[in-house]
C-alpha cells in the first residue's frame, strides 16, 4: 500500500518512516515537507493512507483534510492527523472535516503501530470491496452483453425468416441497413440511435412473412386488391415486434411500421407526414428505395446509380424527407462502397 507522510520538521519524517519499517510489511511511502506538493500527489494518485500533522505554513493539517476529502474518489480513504493532546478544538475541528484518527505527540511506538495497522486493515477491506464491486460490474456486463448478443441473433434470423419468403436478397438488407447507419451519422443522431438503426432497419419487412405467396412472389404489378393486401405488411411486422421493453425491437417495430409513409403524407398505412413520420422511418425509406431500385429483381432490372440519385432529388419532400436525401446525398463516394462490398458477398 502507498503511505503519505507530511510534516514540515525533516526529523519528524524520519521517525514516522522508521516506525512504519517496524510494522513489518512492506510499504510505499511518500514524504513530503510542502502541504500543496503532497496535496497535488494526492489528488492526482490516490494513496491508501495519509499521515499529516496539524502545525505547517502555508497549508494547516485542517485545511489539508478538507481539500483532500473534496477531491473525488478520496472521500472513504484513512487518514489520520498528527497533534498535541491538548488541541482538542483542533481535533473537533478535523473530525468534522473528515479525520479518522489521532496520533498524539510525542508519537508512542506502540500506539501508532495499533493505529497504523487498523487504518491499514480498513483500507485492505475497503479495496476488496471494490475488487469485489469491479468484478461484479464485469459479469454485469458480460451478462448484458450476452443478452443482447442473443437479441441481435434473434432479430438477424426472424430477419432472414421474411427474406425467405421475399425475392429481395440477403445483400440487401445489409446494404439498406449501412446506408440506413450512414444517413443517421450524417444527421448527427445521438450514437446509441446510431448503432441500433443498423441493428434495427434489416427488420423492416418482417412483417412479409404474413403475406400470402401469390402476391409476395408474383412477377408482374399487383392488382387493386392485391395491393391493398401487401400494404399490410408494415402493420404486421409492427405487430410482430411491438410491445417488447428492448431499445432495439422497439425501434424495428418503429421502422416496420413507418418506412413507407412519405413525407408529403401520401403513403401507407397511416398516412403520417413530415415529422409525425419517425425519423428512423424516414431514413430508412431512402435507404430501402434506393436499394431496391438499384438491385435486380424477377419483375425489374437494376437501376443505374445515376438514375435512382435523381428519383430521390426529384421526390426530395415529396416521397422522402428532404434532410435524409441531403445526407445520403452527400456521402455517395461510401454509399458505392457498400454496393460493392455487399455485392462481391453475395
């Protein structure tokens, strides 16, 4: 354990050093004669126990506790103040400003051992009960993290259940769900909202799978009634992940129902406009068309890049969020990286 000592007298330093090596265990110890060196020390390191005398310039021991014990993370560390028998009114005086003991002058080998050794033992059980409370912290986590890991393991496969039942591909939910991320970074949300829109936009046509095979898989455009029967989908995926105390399937729901309402109010299955629209709906709108209008499907060839980034400008507040078209417009260089990666994947 590292021991401080201050006193401004050298002689008295020495004493306490030499009744310290008689404690028989070993020991760092920090002298210091200057009060504001061993104060700097010891806001800047945390010892495990601090002997100060009460008489010294410029700061007194009094003065000295009640710095040290403002100082964050030192509030519960023994210390004990050296002083005259008689300076009772000094004694009160360090209690109140959080002393945990005396040693009388002139200093008695016997009592500073006993003394020394309880502080010391105080300060051992106080360190076992933060290793204790670390360590549990740790498995904390770990226990938290495996929960989540499960979650996102979980999301991934009912995710991969609706591709199964979808032409569209794996790829593409991928690709959608980075440019997804992309758009959130850019619009500078908070990091955590950053990181479950990733996590979270591959669930956006979960609700698919309650979509009867003859229209989920038919070649050519869907009738009227066919239509209405595929606009369902959102209110059933919202169905399928509502209701969950999960940041993460909490959002999904969010994305299953909204990314296809359209900014100008026009869209389904509620018909919400502009900001009624969750922003992670509106991201992931551009992110979704975009993607499916550049990659190959049974009824359609892909797009050229060029072509589907004048679609989002033309629909700029029409079908899309202004701001989210501006801030993937604005990181096409990355977004052709995705495509290719995610393409070279598949």
């Amino acid at each position: 354990m590292q021991i401080v000592i201050i006193d401004d007298v050298e002689a008295n330093l020495l004493l306490l050093r030499h009744f310290i090596t008689q404690l028989g265990e070993a020991h760092e110890v920090r002298a210091y004669t200057d009060p504001l060196q061993a104060l700097a020390h010891c806001q800047a390191l945390a010892p495990d126990l601090v002997i100060v005398d009460y008489m010294m310039p410029q700061l007194d021991g009094v003065e000295f506790i009640q710095r040290f014990r403002a100082t964050p993370g030192r509030a519960d560390i023994p210390l004990l103040m050296v002083t005259a028998n008689d300076e009772m009114d000094v004694r009160y005086r360090a209690l109140e400003g959080g002393a945990n003991d005396f040693l009388t002058k002139p200093l008695d080998r016997i009592e500073f051992k006993a003394r020394m050794r309880n502080m010391l033992a105080l300060r051992a059980n106080q360190k076992r009960l933060e290793d204790r409370a670390s360590w549990l912290a740790e498995e904390v986590l770990k226990a938290t993290d495996e929960i989540v890991r499960r979650e996102r393991e979980t999301i991934l496969r009912l995710s991969r259940a609706a591709e199964f039942r979808d032409p569209e591909t794996g790829d593409h939910i991928q690709r959608m769900a980075h440019y997804s991320w992309m758009i959130a970074v850019r619009m500078g949300l908070p990091l955590e909202q950053q990181q479950l829109i990733l996590e979270a936009a591959p669930m956006h046509d979960v609700g698919k799978v309650g979509i009867p095979d003859h229209i989920l898989l038919k070649p050519g455009k869907l009738d009227e009634a066919e239509f209405a029967i595929m606009k369902q989908h959102p209110v059933i995926g919202h169905s399928i992940l509502s209701g969950s105390s999960s940041p993460l399937l909490q959002m999904a729901s969010d994305i299953a129902l909204s990314h296809h309402e359209k900014y100008d109010g026009s869209g389904y299955p509620l018909g919400l406009k502009a900001d009624a629209i969750p922003v992670v709906g509106r991201i992931v709108a551009v992110a979704d068309v975009f993607d499916a209008l550049t990659s190959a499907r049974p009824y359609k060839p892909a797009w050229e890049m060029e072509r589907a980034v004048q679609l989002l400008r033309d629909q700029r507040g029409l079908h899309f969020d202004p701001a989210c078209v501006d801030a993937f417009l604005g990181q096409l260089d990355d977004v052709q990286s995705v495509r290719q990666r995610f393409a070279a994947e598949h």
